[in-house]
C-alpha cells in the first residue's frame, strides 16, 4: 500500500479544487459531438486542448493519433523506478449530440455550477472522468515527493466512442506496442449511487444480426394461396416463439458453450447492494420483471447472456386490412455474451439453429454486425482489489462491486494487450449520461481525483 497520508491528498485536491473545474469548464465549452460531422472541427479542436493539458500537466510525450474518424491522444509519464508496473488509462473526448432544444434548462456547451453539481454535455460522459486523472496525478506527485509517477503510466483517450468506436481496435492494434500494460485502467463508468460507492468487474459482449425470410417473389393472395404456401411472417414468429424456453433460457444449441458461471462470493456481494426492484421497475418504465429461471434480476442483467428481439416486421403494416401472404419478412435480434463466450462460435451457433427453424420453401440470409467481447476481472485479482483500496481511501467506507450490463471498446483493449481491465468511476444514474441536462456530481468528481491519487501507488505494489 502506499505510504501517502490520506489526508494530505485530500488537502491537495480541495487547494487545486477552482483551477481544476474551470479547466473542466473550459473543455466543456469544446462541443466535440464525434456523431455530427458539422463539429469535425471541434473534435479535433478537443483532442489539441486535452493534449496540450496533459503536457501541461507533466506528461513527456503526448501525442495526437490521427484514425481514419476522429482523432484520439495518446500521452505517457514513465516512472523513473525501473521495476515499475505500466497502467493504461482509458477513456474519450467526444460527447452525444444536444442541443438546448432538447430539454436542457442552459445552453448544453455552456457549463453552469449549481447546487454543487456542474451541468453541461460530458460533465460526467466523459469529460469530467478524464480530466481527474490530470490532478489526481499531481496530488500523487505532490504528497509522495516522487518526480515521476510510482508506475509507468500511459493514457489513451479515443475521439470517437459515442460513435461506436468504429475505428478503436484498428488503433489499438495499431498501436499495440506503444500501448502494452500489465493493467488497463477504464474511467468510463460510475458507481452504484451518490452514498454507495462500488468498482465495476466487468461488462457484458454484444453480438447483433438480422434474419431477413423470404417466401413468394412477391406478397400473394391470402384466399388463393393461404394454407398452402409458406408464409414468411408466420416462419419468422415462430422463429422467434423458439429464442427461448419455458424457464426463459436461450434455446439455442451451444449458446452457454464455455460461459463462466457467477460464483457464490459474487452473488453474495451483488446481494449486499441495496437494490429496489420497485425503483428499478419505474426507472425501466415496465410493470415486472422478467427472464432466466433462478437467477436474480441484478444476476440477469450483469452476469447472464441474453438473447433480445429489437425489431419485428413483415407483410402489411397500414390502416385497415390487406389479406396477403407477404413476400418477406424480418427479425433484428441482439445477444448481450459474457465471459467465456466467443462472438464467433455465437455466431456459428445462430447460424446452424436458424437452417433447423425455417421451413422449406423460405429462403432465410443471416447478417452479423461487428462484435464486441466481454470482460470480467475475477475478484481476487490483485489490480482490482488495488482499485477497491485506493477507492476505500479516498470515500473512507467500504467499496462493493458491481458489473456492466451493456457492453464497450474496453474488451478490445483486453483481447489486443492482454491485460487486465479496471473500472474506475464516479458517476452516478442521476447524472443523465445522453439525456438532457447531463451533470457530475462535484464532491464526487474530486472523490475520482483522490482515488487516482492513491491508485498508482496502490497499483504499483499489487502489479509487482
């Protein structure tokens, strides 16, 4: 553990607290929406603003690496300790699209302090949470005498995440010699609530396609024809009516091949958070919960691949009735994959149940869009439990542990370097993440800044 007095670190932090949230403030105003080609520009301007911060901040090397999108920086800070673990930090600059049309009560790209919390677009997503490693690093410099970082510490923040990251791995790979670690550190994330802090251990993978049936050459007369040709609507119904069994599993051949089952300590810890299935039910705006037989509705959506329907269509749609058999019909269906499943093999599986559902007579083609992995740090693993530590010191309270239930670019990061990822965030739900009127919560942010103050240290003992 580091040797840094936990109170020295916060003496810091509240003593930088103004020029830090006006430099946050500053970069705000930069609207870099990665979705909107008209603000190309701004993107980029963001990326020189961040780059030159960072050498402000220290950094030796800091650099802007161009993609065939939007540009992403990359910056390092060796430690003069020979022996020391490298850490790479992970996070964007560009922000979802808003505009004051939209709901928000100021000008989105104009940050506004109230009540203790900043209010602009990237405040939280994800601005606010890069930026706290700039002073946080300082406050580790600051209170431990060191003149150098106690890891060899890299950044790496992508342009281009609000837009898929369309160009993320490409890069990583790339790059992926200048970005070797022994941990990967993602500070794209958040916290259970405002009173309990937790570290997420991992997120779900995404799998997507679209199964497209096609029967006659051309939508036929029901009276004429109906009950003795196949009906490419009726295929693809029941095509969907076998996704799943009676206990709400996916019925798919092969689809849990190699998953890795929650433990009994991971269940327990998932149990002690203070989840109200009532509230989560208004917030999903759903009446019940629903899914997998004898799992729990926090195991379902963080720790159990799913199997989910987002489109549904064939035949006639408008007012009134037109009695076809029509010549198409189509299902666009995602599968959210956790550690241990392999995108390909899900796709191989999907592949080989979906000849055995449709009929003869029905001509089916199957479209995969590019997969995201999963990734799951196991509890016990030395980093993550230097991210609990150093997270423990700066809230003063025990830390519990979540999981992710939608997926990232972080599990290209570990499946290119091979290194363990870490969440490190402060953000909370009621920071409307993509919503109107997005904000960081203040006394959190600087909580984001002590844990990273801590962290290196923490880490550089754990990684050894």
């Amino acid at each position: 553990m580091s040797d840094t007095p936990d109170s020295a670190v916060r003496t810091y932090t509240e003593q930088h607290r103004t020029a830090f949230l006006d430099d946050l403030a500053a970069w705000l105003r930069i609207p870099s929406v990665s979705a909107q080609p008209v603000h190309d520009g701004d993107v980029r301007r963001s990326a020189e603003w961040l780059s030159a911060k960072l050498e402000e901040t220290g950094f030796p090397v800091t650099e802007i690496w161009e993609t065939p999108g939007a540009p992403a920086v990359f910056a390092e800070w060796p430690s003069d300790d020979p022996d020391a673990p490298t850490v790479l930090v992970y996070g964007h600059h560009d922000v979802q699209p808003a505009a004051r049309e939209d709901g928000w009560d100021t000008d989105p790209f104009e940050p506004v302090i109230r009540d203790g919390r900043m209010y602009g677009r990237g405040a939280a997503d994800d601005k606010g949470q890069v930026l706290f490693h700039t002073l946080g690093v300082r406050a580790h410099l600051a209170t431990t005498g060191r003149t150098t970082p106690a890891v060899n510490l890299k950044l790496l923040i992508e342009g281009e995440e609000e837009s898929g990251s369309p160009n993320f791995r490409a890069l990583v790979e790339e790059q992926a010699g200048r970005l070797t670690a022994d941990a990967v550190i993602v500070s794209d994330t958040g916290m259970w609530d405002e009173t309990t802090p937790t570290v997420c251990t991992g997120m779900r993978g995404l799998a997507e396609c679209e199964i497209e049936l096609y029967g006659p050459e051309q939508d036929i007369h029901s009276g004429s024809f109906g009950g003795a040709v196949p009906n490419p609507a009726t295929a693809v119904a029941r095509l969907v009516a076998a996704l799943h069994d009676a206990d709400g599993r996916v019925a798919i051949p092969g689809f849990y091949d190699g998953m890795t089952e929650l433990t009994d300590t991971e269940r327990a810890l998932f149990a002690e958070l203070p989840f109200d299935e009532a509230a989560w039910l208004r917030t999903a705006k759903s009446r019940a919960a629903s899914g997998e037989a004898g799992h729990s509705t926090l195991e379902r959506i963080w720790a159990r691949p799913t199997a989910e329907v987002n489109g549904i269509g064939g035949g006639y749609q408008g007012a009134g009735s037109k009695t076809i058999i029509p010549s198409s019909a189509l299902v666009k269906i995602s599968f959210r994959l956790v550690a241990g499943q392999d995108p390909d093999h899900i796709q191989q599986a999907v592949r080989a149940w979906a000849e055995t559902q449709v009929p003869a007579g029905v001509r089916h083609r199957i479209t995969f869009a590019p997969a995201t992995r999963p990734c799951l740090t196991p509890l016990d693993h030395p980093a993550l439990q230097a991210v609990a530590r150093a997270m423990g010191r700066a809230f003063g309270q025990k830390i519990l542990f979540t999981r992710e239930g939608g997926s990232g670019p972080a599990a290209d990061l570990q499946d290119v370097l091979g290194a363990p990822v870490l969440f490190l965030g402060i953000s909370v739900p009621s920071d409307g993440w993509h919503a109107p009127n997005e904000k960081v919560e203040l006394d959190l942010l600087l909580k984001g800044v002590e844990t990273a103050a801590h962290l290196w240290g923490e880490l550089a003992v754990a990684l050894r």
